[in-house]
C-alpha cells in the first residue's frame, strides 16, 4: 500500500471507530483519542457541512448575535464564523479534548463542557442563533436535543442545522424536525443534500442537508 492509501486508511479507521461508538463513554473516548488528528482528517476527506452551515448563517444570522455552537467539536464551524465577522460565538460540547482545541482558535468568547440531549446550563432565550454541524449524525445527538436548542434561543431567533441525509438516520432527524414545524419553528430554508465527505470515495454515500430554522 502507498503511503497516501495507508494515510487514507487510517483517516477512515478514526472515522469509523467514531462512528461505530455505541454508548456516549465509547464516544467520547474515541474522540479523544481522535482529537490530535481530527482537522487534518476531516480536511483532508473534504469536510463539507461546516462550510455550508457557515455560509447559510451568514445569510440569516446578523454578524453581531449571540451564537450558539452546539456540538463545536476542534472548532472547525466557529473558525469560519470569526472569519465572516461573527464575534459573539459560545461553543459547548461533550468532549474536554476536542473543546480545548476549539479554545485555542480563538474564535469562541467562551468554550463550555455541555452534552447534547441532556439539559443545556443556560437560561431561556440565551442566544439570538444556535448553529451546528457534524452532530445530528449517527450515534451522536439524538433528535430529542432540538427542544433544549430551541428552548435557549430567543423568539425569531435562528437555528442553522447540518443534519445527517442519507439512510434511516438521516429519516429520524429530518422526522424530529417536521414534528416540531409550526409549534416550535418553522422552515425558513434548506441547502440541497451533499456530500458530506466528497474527497473520500470510502464515505461517498454520506451525505448531508443543512436546514435553517425560525425560532417561534
């Protein structure tokens, strides 16, 4: 095997031990141990869904709200967001590894520990905007997490969410969204689907959809 196939190899082999994860311990574990490598993997496979998040609040999102990062991971999304002006972001999420990364790029006012799914340490209306990529996949925040998402945002506030396309995962979240239509939010727009990974033709059947919801 050449050395760019055996580099290859071992991305997907991070990737997939992720994936593979079946309790929240196993997950966070494998991040950890992922941590070091995980924007150069990610980067290297051609990471879609934090650009296209990016891009999509920029066009609902003023530059000077509060936002949300749920889910920030090594801090990839809020990277983008400094550099299109946004300066007010909080990125919360599971892993201590990958957050200390996130607090190093200087992109966040404030990194918190917090898990997706369970209850969010903020008061009502905490944010004007919640953005998030690359954690409504499988095995990682399940759709129940929206109500405390929403609950934190204020009314008429934004929700920019990369969700999971492809297969039954893909099914369950965009069917936790439709529930909430019209009696917590409603649809202001969606990207088409994409590849989530379009350099890496071992994930080309992962795709993903961004959604931008209208808190109600």
């Amino acid at each position: 095997m050449s050395a760019a196939g055996a580099e290859e190899s071992d991305r997907l082999r991070r990737l997939e031990r992720v994936y593979a994860a079946t309790t929240r311990r196993e997950l966070d574990e494998s991040y950890a141990q992922w941590a070091c490598d995980y924007d150069r993997d990610v980067m290297a496979m051609g990471y879609m869904s934090p650009t296209v998040v990016a891009g999509m609040a920029a066009r609902h999102v003023p530059p000077d709200c509060r936002v949300l990062d749920a889910g920030c991971g090594s801090g990839l999304l809020g990277f983008m967001l400094k550099a299109l002006g946004y300066q007010n972001i909080t990125g919360i999420d599971m892993n201590e590894a990958m957050l200390a990364i996130a607090a190093k790029r200087g992109a966040y006012a404030i990194c918190r520990s917090m898990i997706l799914g369970e209850h969010l340490d903020f008061p009502d209306a905490s944010f004007g905007a919640a953005v998030a990529a690359g954690v409504f996949t499988e095995g990682h925040a399940p759709p129940h997490s929206f109500d405390d998402m929403i609950r934190v945002v204020a009314k008429n506030g934004c929700m920019v969410l990369g969700l999971r396309a492809d297969g039954d995962v893909g099914e369950r979240y965009r069917a936790a969204c439709d529930e909430r239509e019209g009696k917590l939010w409603r649809l202001l727009e969606t990207s088409e689907a994409f590849q989530a990974f379009p350099l890496s033709p071992a994930e080309a059947h992962v795709s993903n959809v961004v959604r931008v919801y209208q808190r109600l």
